[in-house]
C-alpha cells in the first residue's frame, strides 16, 4: 500500500484502517510512504511493515526518483498487488514496470481539483498525470458512485470504476468518544444547545461561510459551535469571529488527537465543504447517532445523508440555508431525536468490516486476472 505521507487525512486513515483489517485476515500488508513522520505513524500496528524511500526526490527529477525508489523496495518486498489512494502517476507506472497489478482509488473532485489551477499549462498537465495513472492502473475505484461517474468522463473510461464506499471503525470510534478527560468545556456544558465541526482549517472547507451562519443564528438563539481542526485559514478565522463578535458562540480548538468525545456530545455535526470526498467526519458523526448539516458538496454527501431523514443538505456557501438548518434541529428535540436514530442505521453500509471484505474480494480477482 503506497501513500504520500502519514499525516491526519482520510485517504491516510482509510488506508491504514484497509491494511489493519486485512491483516488480521492473514494478508502480508506493507505500508510504503513517499515522506516520513507524520501524526499517523502511531495508529499503524506492529505486525504491518512501514517503509520510506531511501533518498527524498527533487524537481527537476522528482517523478522518476518515486518510480525508481518504489520500484527498489517492490523488488524486494514482491507483493502480490499494490494498492493506493494517491492518484498520481509513479505509482502505477512502478507497477506496470515491474508487471504488478496495481488497484488505484480515486477520492477527490477532479473538476475543481483542475479550476484551483489558475494556468492552463498546469491543469493540462495534472489531468495528463491522471489520465496516465487511470491508463496504467490495473482496476480503478472511486469512494463514490458521483465520483464514480466523474472519474469515467474525465479519465476517458469506457466504464464507471468499482465503488467501495469508505468505512468507520464503530468500535473504536464509540470507545473514544467517552474519553471526555481534557476536553474543551463547551463539551461539559449543556446549558447551551452544541453544534461541532471537524476539518483542516483550509478554504475548500468552507468555513467562513458556517461562521457567517452562526452569525445569522446568534440573533435568533443562544447555540455554540466548536471547530476541531488545524490549517492555514486559522488566523483568517480567527479574524472573522472576532469582527462578528462571536467568540462566545465560535470557537477554535485546534487540531485533537481523538475528535470523537467533541462529536459525541453535540446536538448536531456540521460540514461546510465547498468540495470534499465521501467525507470521513460525517460518516463518523452519523456513526456516533449524530445528526448532520451538512452542504450539498460533490461528492457523497447525498450518498450519506437522506435530506429529512438522518440531516439536512443544504446548497454550498449558503450561509443563510445553513443557519436555517442548524435552527431546525437545535430547537426541535423530537426532530433531533429521530434524526439521531436514523443517523444510526445509515451507518450500516460504511462500516469498516465491510469496506475491507469488498476489498479484499476486489484484490482476489485482480491478482487471479478476473477483474475488469
């Protein structure tokens, strides 16, 4: 299994998670990361080999250097199969190199991955690198059937990639999520109806715009928000909340180690993406009986949450439908408590048991050659 590096992100996670779990299934699992350190590096179990590359790669050089690196520890570690979350190309042109066969998953919005890139040259570019991991890969998957289907236009796929929805670890996250000990005292406080949020404090998460709702919403009713996350955007944040004098309703509370006990005691979990992949966070939320808010992102989020049902989904950057939103469940116990349940019995087609039986049968028909 290949990642970039091993620091705090769902593709990160979700992979160490597929590789905990097919270990002790019997397979031989190594985990092979481009950069070392990273916050991850602890929740990886001693029975599964981590490997770096023994010389950092350089522009101008810097894609061959990866293939050249990886394929070195491949010829020595022969693995039946290799398995990424990382889209880019050295990966599946080791594996096409060394006659592997390489499974490839795709977990981010192609089409505003190619608009953040303000020059053409770049954007061809990019879409060049993915195009040829796609061509080179043995099996494409997508966490999404939305992703899915943008992965068949914009790859040139003449079929729609296997979907393996991301999984969530129930018994883990529900063990720490009564671990309350040093958390923020929002959390103890339930006086003052919770709304939390979990993210890297970066523009894609759409921040400014929940911040925006609960200025909207503090002139309705007393609610509080707490941000669990770190990032570039903190001070910029940090600024908006000050001018609207919301910092006795929003708060900041950096990035945690385990996030669960904030989500395990709000009345509600809100998600704010401008774009996201199946988001891990709500699936944790849901998973914990939490309802969710969240904005109607690509992709997933309507994959997750039944508008009505276990949430809301409400158009991006709408601050206004947000507040809306948050108000609805705040002021409405019954609406609450029933969302709570149904937010439960969602989580039965994203446990983790599942993700890795669907992947583990999906790398028998790859290495047996049956796969498409």
């Amino acid at each position: 299994m290949v990642l970039p590096h091993l620091q705090i992100g769902g593709a990160e996670k979700q992979t160490i998670e597929l590789a905990k779990g097919l270990s002790s299934r019997g397979a031989e699992i190594a985990l092979f990361a481009f950069r070392k350190h990273g916050k991850l590096t602890g929740e990886i179990p001693s029975g599964i080999e981590v490997v770096f590359p023994a010389f950092s790669p350089v522009s101008p050089l810097k894609t061959p250097i990866k293939v050249f690196s990886l394929a070195m520890f491949l010829r020595k570690f022969r693995p039946q199969l290799i398995y990424t979350r990382w889209e880019h190309s050295p990966v599946a042109i080791a594996g096409r190199m060394l006659g592997i066969p390489t499974v490839v998953v795709y977990v981010t919005d192609m089409e505003r991955r190619m608009i953040s890139l303000n020059a053409r040259r770049k954007r061809i570019s990019a879409l060049m690198r993915l195009r040829l991991s796609a061509k080179l890969a043995t099996q494409i998957v997508a966490n999404s059937h939305g992703l899915a289907e943008e992965c068949r236009k914009y790859l040139r796929l003449e079929s729609k990639p296997t979907v393996i929805y991301n999984g969530v670890n129930l018994e883990n996250i529900r063990k720490k999520s009564i671990q309350f000990s040093g958390c923020h005292p929002w959390v103890h406080d339930g006086t003052v109806p919770l709304a939390v949020s979990v993210a890297r404090l970066v523009k894609e998460k759409g921040f400014e715009s929940l911040i925006d709702a609960y200025a909207i919403l503090n002139k309705r009713m007393k609610a509080r928000l707490l941000i669990v996350g770190d990032g570039e955007m903190k001070d910029i944040l940090l600024a908006k909340i000050g001018e609207l004098k919301l910092q006795d309703s929003v708060s900041l509370v950096g990035w945690k180690v385990n996030p669960y006990p904030y989500i395990a005691s709000a009345r509600l979990y809100v998600s704010s993406s401008v774009r996201e992949g199946l988001s891990n966070s709500i699936l944790e939320a849901v998973a914990l009986g939490v309802p969710v808010v969240s904005t109607n992102h690509r992709f997933g989020a309507d994959e997750i949450i039944d508008d009505g049902g276990n949430g809301f989904l409400v158009p991006v950057g709408d601050a206004q439908a947000l507040a809306d939103a948050i108000e609805k469940i705040l002021k409405n116990k019954a609406l609450a408590d029933a969302m709570s349940r149904r937010a439960k019995d969602t989580t039965g087609k994203f446990t983790v048991e599942r993700m890795v039986a669907e992947h583990e049968l999906l790398f028998e028909e790859v290495v047996n050659g049956k796969s498409g």
